[in-house]
C-alpha cells in the first residue's frame, strides 16, 4: 500500500469517526430536551434572525444542537455555536443560552472577560467592586441605564464565578454563553446558571 492511499484511508476513518461523534452528541441533546420539556429545533435560520445585532451572532458562526422550551413564563433556547475566525485556526465554540422575555426592555449592553478589552469602546467600572471591573469588560451606549441593571447582587454573582461567561442583552433578549464545548451532560446546569443570573437581573429590570 503505497503513502498516497493510506493517507486516504486514514482521513476517511477521521471523518467517519467525526460524524458518529455528531450524530451521538446530537441524539443526546435530543434525549434532553425530551426530557426537560423543550423540543429539539431544526429552523436554524429562524434562530439567526433572533440573534441578529448581537455580537454571539456572525456570518461565521454556524449553530447546531438547538432546543427551546418555556420555563418559569420565559422562553429558552440552548444551543451550540462553532466560530472559524479564519481558515487557518481552529473553531472555536461556545454554549449559548437565549432568553426571549415577556414585557421587558432591556438597555443594550455587552459583557465580556477583561481579556477581551481589546474590542473596542469604553469600560464601564464600578467603584464599589473593583474586582468585577478587574474580570469583566462592560460596555453599553446607555451608562446610566445599564449600572441601574448591574446591582450588587449581579455584580457579586459575575464576581465570583467559576468561569468566564459572556452576556449580552438588548429589548426582550437575554443572551448567556460562555466560550467552551461542554459535555452534554452539563447542559441543562449551564441553563440553571443562565436562569440564576437573569433572576438576579430582574429587580432592576424596567418594562
């Protein structure tokens, strides 16, 4: 067997093995949803129309595993999202969770990890947690409306926890992600978690 095929071989055992992992990670997303409600959803495009104008949302992003459902009279989609920044590079994925409320107008506002300062525009700080400030990159058109959102509680919540997560949050949108391919098994905690930050959230929310 000359080099030349077995290196055909070899990348079709590859894409073989790389589709039974999708399939498999696919029926268990779907094996989730059952089981906690949501359905799975194959209208990507519907989805990308949500997502539009915010930053998670790219002609470079491809979304996949997505379900929705309603819990606590607000409707959630999870989903997963690969970015290729470039052809050379590695994608680079994330785990997104999309919160469509109910009588609610959000002020605009992009959270982010510190290291992603580099993105432009101006940090909102805050005096009185430094350590926020020193984590997260906050930036927002409307300063005023968006420190009213971020009370105490926020603040000490993003403060402390364990991994670097993004927000994003405009009108009737919430959107909570953080830049990691997590097993599906840790899917419906990361919902949990996006539920804890936008009931921390609601106090200072404006209808």
């Amino acid at each position: 067997m000359n080099l030349q095929i077995a290196l055909g071989i070899a990348v079709i055992i590859l894409l073989v093995s790389s589709y039974s992992r999708m399939v498999k990670r696919r029926k268990t997303v779907q094996k989730l949803a059952n089981r906690i409600g949501f359905y799975y959803m194959h209208n990507k495009a519907e989805l990308k129309q949500l997502l539009r104008g915010f930053k998670i949302h790219s002609s470079r992003g491809t979304v996949y595993n997505i379900i929705q459902g309603h819990r606590s009279h607000v409707t959630w989609t999870v989903f997963e999202c690969k970015w290729l920044f470039n052809t050379n590079s590695q994608p680079v994925h994330y785990l997104v969770v999309l919160a469509q409320l109910s009588r609610i107008d959000l002020p605009e506002f992009h959270l982010s990890p510190q290291r992603l300062k580099d993105m432009g525009g101006v940090d909102i700080t805050f005096e009185d947690n430094p350590e926020f400030s020193q984590r997260y990159f906050l930036k927002a058109h409307d300063e005023e409306g968006v420190r009213a959102l971020f009370n105490p509680k926020v603040l000490e919540y993003f403060q402390h926890h364990p991994e670097d997560v993004y927000v994003e949050a405009s009108g009737d949108k919430f959107v909570y992600y953080c830049e990691k391919m997590l097993d599906t098994s840790e899917f419906l905690h990361f919902l949990e978690d996006a539920e804890q930050a936008l009931d921390l959230f609601r106090p200072s929310m404006k209808a």
